[in-house]
C-alpha cells in the first residue's frame, strides 16, 4: 500500500507523475533525452544501464520495466529478455560489447555512489572505444535511476505482480517514449 493517497491501480513511478505532473513533466523529459534523444549508444544499451542500476538498487518495477523496455528494443523475443537477465546478474559475463561492459561497470560504481567511480574505470571505458559523452550520458543514467529508484520505493508505489505487465509498458515505452502521460488503467 503507498506511503501517501496515490491513484490505485496506477503501477509504480506513472502513480507519482499523476501526483505531482508539475514535478512529473522535467523527470520525464529528462528519462525522454537520457534514454531516446540522440547519442551513440542505441537506446537498448542505454535502457540496459538503467536496468541494471534499478536492478541493483532492487527496484522491481524500474528494473523489469526498463528490461522490458531494452528487449523491446533489441526486437522483444525471449533471447532478448534472457540477455537482460544475463545483464542485470552480471554484466562482465554477459553476451554484450567489452564497451557496454565497461560502461556497466562506470554504472554500477555510480550506484555505489558517485565517489566510487575512479580513473581506471574511466580509464578501462575508454580502452573499450567508450567516449566522453558516452561516459558522462553513462554517469547521467545511472545517477538518474537511483533517483527514479528511491523516488517509486520511497513511496511505496503499486507494482503489478504479472510480468506480462511489464512487458507490454516495455513496448510502450520503447516505441512511445516517456514524455507523453499514458492513459489511466482504466481507459486501457
């Protein structure tokens, strides 16, 4: 049950947004950019980073959610979703880029907190190919999901138990994005 009176039947950081859209609206724009906007990591790594870091703060509707929303992207079959599962348990055995590996590990150390990051981390993402803007934009997603994180845990949002649930805001999220409010659960 939440800490504070949030809409039922509404999942997890969306309850919040339709708390609070004025504080909802920069936090999405902010998910919008971080995570879709231009770079060149593709939308998929960057979804990764954010589960993996909701994985490790035990954000369960982050971290299935933005898995979801990862596999979604890599073209949403089962192989997909074992990846993540195979991300989130340890990245350094996963089947992704040393790149990709290197930049987990940046975020992961953010996880941490900020100070655990040091130079060979960077300096080991950099060996990898990994550039400025890829690393900062990796610090950035990182920082922003502990956020997110604390924020949907803090108040002790509803989280559906289905993991189809999941799945389906993945695809939404994934081909949508972040910036537009989904309907309410009952006008689905």
């Amino acid at each position: 049950m939440p800490h504070i009176a949030l809409e039922e039947g509404i999942p997890g950081i969306v309850s919040a947004f339709a708390f609070r859209p004025e504080t909802a609206r920069p936090m999405r724009e902010l998910a919008e950019v971080l995570l879709r906007g231009p770079s060149s990591l593709s939308s998929a790594e960057r979804e990764m980073i954010a589960a993996y870091v909701s994985s490790r703060n035990e954000c369960r509707f982050c971290q299935l959610s933005h898995s979801a929303a990862a596999a979604e992207h890599l073209g949403g079959g089962e192989a997909d979703y074992a990846l993540l599962e195979a991300v989130k348990a340890d990245p350094a055995a996963a089947d992704v880029s040393p790149k990709l590996k290197a930049l987990l590990g940046i975020a992961g150390k953010v996880q941490q907190g900020g100070k655990a990051v040091a130079a060979p981390d960077i300096a080991a993402a950099r060996a990898q190919g990994a550039t400025d803007v890829e690393i900062h934009d990796t610090v950035l997603i990182a920082a922003a999901f502990c956020m997110y994180n604390r924020y949907v845990d803090g108040l002790a949002t509803w989280q559906p138990e289905d993991p189809a649930s999941y799945r389906s805001m993945g695809k939404r999220m994934a081909h949508e994005g972040y910036v537009r409010a989904p309907e309410p659960a009952a006008a689905r």
